[in-house]
C-alpha cells in the first residue's frame, strides 16, 4: 500500500459524499419524488445509510487503488480528468443506463443523472490525482 493510500481514499470518500448529497438530495430529489414505488422515502432511506456509505467508501478505496497503480509520470491535472472520465465510463454511466433498462427508470432522468455523475466522477479523478502527483 502506498503511502497517500489513505489521505486519498478519505479525500475522494468526501468529495464523493458531498458532491452525491448535492446530486441525490438537492439537484435530483424532486424527480426521485415522482418515483415512490422505486426510491425509498427519506425516512426509510434513513435506515441504510450505512450502506450507503460502505458502498461509498468502497468505491472510494477502489478508486484510489486504482489510481495509484496506474498513473504515469505526467501532469497530474490531465491524468485526474482521464482517470475520472474513465471510471465514469466504467461504472457510473453504464450503471445509469442499464438501471433506465431494467426498471422503470423515466429517460430525462438518466440523462440528468449521466450529466451530473461526470462532473462528479471528474472531480473525484482530479482530487486524487492532485494527492498523488
């Protein structure tokens, strides 16, 4: 393990959290309202909070992992955007689109989600990039 392993993982942890409150409870939580058989209400959603953040942290102990073992020796700020981009297009935007394919997900929904998920997923990218120059 490195030795920036942990000040990265916790440094995406909370930009991740922040910027998914942002995205989920404010900017995305009207249209997760016309939703009431899919998405769990605030009170219930409450109750697995926890998994929430375990999936979170997970994600961000992978990402760091990731990073570290795959930079190269050039600028950190091109390589946090790609790295983002990336992993964007790994997990975040094929997760979008095959929830709208398998449940009944509205589109204009996917869409506002993949258009807020990369600017997330950037910035997650140009954190740990910035750690780890």
């Amino acid at each position: 393990m490195k030795a920036k392993f942990i000040p990265s993982v916790i440094a995406v942890f909370f930009t991740n959290m922040i910027l998914s409150f942002l995205q989920h409870a404010v900017i995305l939580h009207g249209d997760y309202l016309k939703l009431p058989g899919v998405m769990r209400s605030d009170d219930d959603s409450a109750h697995f909070m926890g998994y929430m953040m375990l999936g979170q942290f997970l994600l961000s102990a992978a990402f760091a992992w990731m990073y570290q073992n795959g930079k190269e020796d050039k600028p950190w700020l091109g390589q946090g955007l790609r790295f983002g981009l990336a992993a964007a297009l790994l997990s975040t935007i094929p997760h979008h689109l095959i929830y709208h394919a398998v449940a009944q997900f509205p589109f204009d929904l996917l869409v506002k989600q993949v258009v807020i998920d990369l600017p997330v997923m950037l910035a997650m990218g140009l954190v740990v990039a910035r750690i780890n120059k």
